[in-house]
C-alpha cells in the first residue's frame, strides 16, 4: 500500500512518498503534453436549448437547418420539457 491512515486522516507512507519521488516527473509531463494537445484541438461550442413541444415542432427544428448552415461549429442538444410551463 502506497497509504496509511489514522483515526480521520490519510497520508502516504514510506512507500507512497518513495513512489511519488520516482513517477512525479513524469505525471507533470504528462499532464503538461496532455494540456499542449488540447489546445491543438478545435473549439467545440454546445447550446443546450430545453424547448416546449409545440415551440419545438412548429418553429425551432424549421429553422435548425439554417442556423447549422450558418454555424456548422456548433452543436445543439435539444431537450424537451415535459409540460408547456408558465408562461
């Protein structure tokens, strides 16, 4: 085991630090490289639109196309609300 622990309280051993002293490096090189990656990767932006029914079927998924036309780059997640709400 790489922790002890005693009455509330959890800390690393003789092992744990040990082990830490040898894989430190290479966890921060890797979260670093993990980080440069990630910024090569393009934007993905979301709107989450939680619609009425009716909203939905008569105005919204008409006019979807053209805006996904317009913003290819952008996802949109439609949820449906169970009741129309208080308008």
């Amino acid at each position: 085991p790489l922790f002890s622990h005693s009455k509330k309280r959890i800390f690393l051993n003789d092992a744990g630090k040990y082990y830490l002293g040898i894989v430190k490096e290479t966890l921060n090189k890797l979260e670093r490289d993990t980080n440069t990656i990630m910024t090569w990767q393009p934007t993905v932006q979301v709107i989450e639109l939680a619609v009425n029914p009716t909203f939905s079927t008569h105005w919204l998924i008409p006019n979807l196309h053209e805006f996904t036309k317009l913003h290819p780059d952008i996802i949109v997640n439609i949820h449906s609300l169970a009741n129309n709400g208080d308008f």
